[in-house]
C-alpha cells in the first residue's frame, strides 16, 4: 500500500509539474468506500490526510472506529437529503451538492450542529442520465442560491466524465467543468469563490490535473480493486 501511494503521489506531483502548476495546488484525496477501517488505517500511516467515502451508512461506521486518526473525511457519493444530518456530523467538505432542495436541508443541518458546511456542487456535465450532478445550464442558478445560505461555503465544482480506456477521452469534460468555474466565477457572486475543481479518479488524474484538478479522487490506485 505504501508502494502504491508513493507511485500515485509522485504522478500527482509530475502532473503538476509538467503543466507548469506547484503540485501543493492538488490534493489527493483517498478514496476508501468498501475498504475496511484497518486498511484505512494503514493508508493513513502511510501519509494519506484526507478520505473520501461514498455511503453515509458505511462512512459512519468506518469514521466512528478511526475517530482517533488526524484525518479530513470528504464525502463524494450521492446524497439523500434525509441523510444531511449525518452528512454534516461526518464531514469537512461534501463534492456532491446537486439541488436546491438538498442546499436547503444541509444549511439548516450546520445551523442546528452550529457548523458552517463546506460544498462543492457536482455538475453532470456529460448529460448522462446515469449521472447524478446538476446540469451544466443550471449550475449558475444552484451556485446563486447556495450564496444565499448562511450556513453552507461553496468553495467550488465537482464531475466524474464517462467512463473511458483512454484517459484523453475524458479531457473535454474537465475542461467544461474549468470554463464553466471560470465562468460562474466571473459573476462575482458575494461569497463565492469557486477555487476547487474536484475531477480525476485512478484512470484519469493526470488529464484532469493538466485541466486544473484541483481534488483528485483516488481509490483503486491506492487500495487496489474493489471486491
Ligand atoms: C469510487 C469513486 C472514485 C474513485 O475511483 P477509482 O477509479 O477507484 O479511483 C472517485 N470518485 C467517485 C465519485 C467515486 O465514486
């Protein structure tokens, strides 16, 4: 494991290097849905500071027994607003913000845990209907209304393009996602800075690093296939 997160961390830091950013500017962030806390536990030791999780239930059980660790819990999965209030106890920062309805029920969540929330809002910028995310021509209004909420910091975008076996496929959908950020941005919107671009999972993070990643989500890389 250790081996893998070397590996994994240098090519984070060659990417970076090679499209002229500083490779402090992305993150990794660890992707530990259906591995088991122990294992967690050793990625940790290894060096990893930040995990994301999928499954609040599965997330709830893992961070109860790893209470102990130094470590920044994301949650990346699809969220049900009925599990907000979990979401909100158990997480610095949510990639997976993609309604209204959902805003509303996580702001008046941090207001009762006393708690400013941290989001990003995931945009389905391919249109698949598989996809959870807002759409690209709805984004803008998601981000203003989020604006409005006391309790909620939006601090940027999130997508997960079609699955491709050729990375370069996917480039095109990190760069939506950039133009779309630089365009929301330029709105000037109070309180909205949309400095994070969460893109990039084990088969795709190099390109999504040269299109600005700023949170790559990496799991099999890491912890190797899923069972
Ligand atoms: C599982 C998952 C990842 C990590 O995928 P890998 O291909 O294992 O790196 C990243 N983002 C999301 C939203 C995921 O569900």
């Amino acid at each position: 494991m250790k081996e893998r997160l070397e590996g994994v961390l240098d090519r984070i830091h060659k990417a970076a290097l090679a499209c002229g950013r500083d490779p402090r500017s992305v993150r990794l962030v660890a992707v530990s849905k259906t591995v088991s806390a122990e294992r967690v536990r050793q990625a940790v030791a290894a060096g990893v500071d930040t995990l994301g999780e999928n499954y609040i239930q599965e997330a709830r059980e893992k961070i109860d027994t790893l209470a102990a660790l130094p470590v920044a819990w994301h949650f990346i999965g699809h969220l049900q607003t009925n599990k907000a209030k979990y979401a909100v106890r158990l997480f610095e920062l949510i990639h997976t913000l993609d309604s209204p309805k959902l805003a509303a029920e996580l702001d008046r969540q941090a207001a009762k845990a006393g708690k400013t929330q941290r989001v990003l809002v995931q945009v389905n910028i391919s249109g698949e209907a598989s996809k959870s995310g807002v759409s690209e021509a709805e984004a803008g209004q998601l981000v203003a209304e989020i604006a409005k909420l006391p309790h909620l910091s939006l601090e940027g975008l999130m997508t997960m393009p079609p699955f491709f076996d050729q990375p370069e496929k996917a480039r095109p959908y990190f760069r939506a996602l950039r133009r779309l950020r630089d365009e929301i941005q330029q709105r000037n919107l109070p309180g909205v800075d949309l400095r994070e671009l969460s893109m990039g999972m084990t088969g795709d993070f190099e390109v999504a690093i040269a299109e600005g990643a700023t949170l790559v989500r990496i799991g099999t890389a890491i912890f190797g296939e899923r069972g």
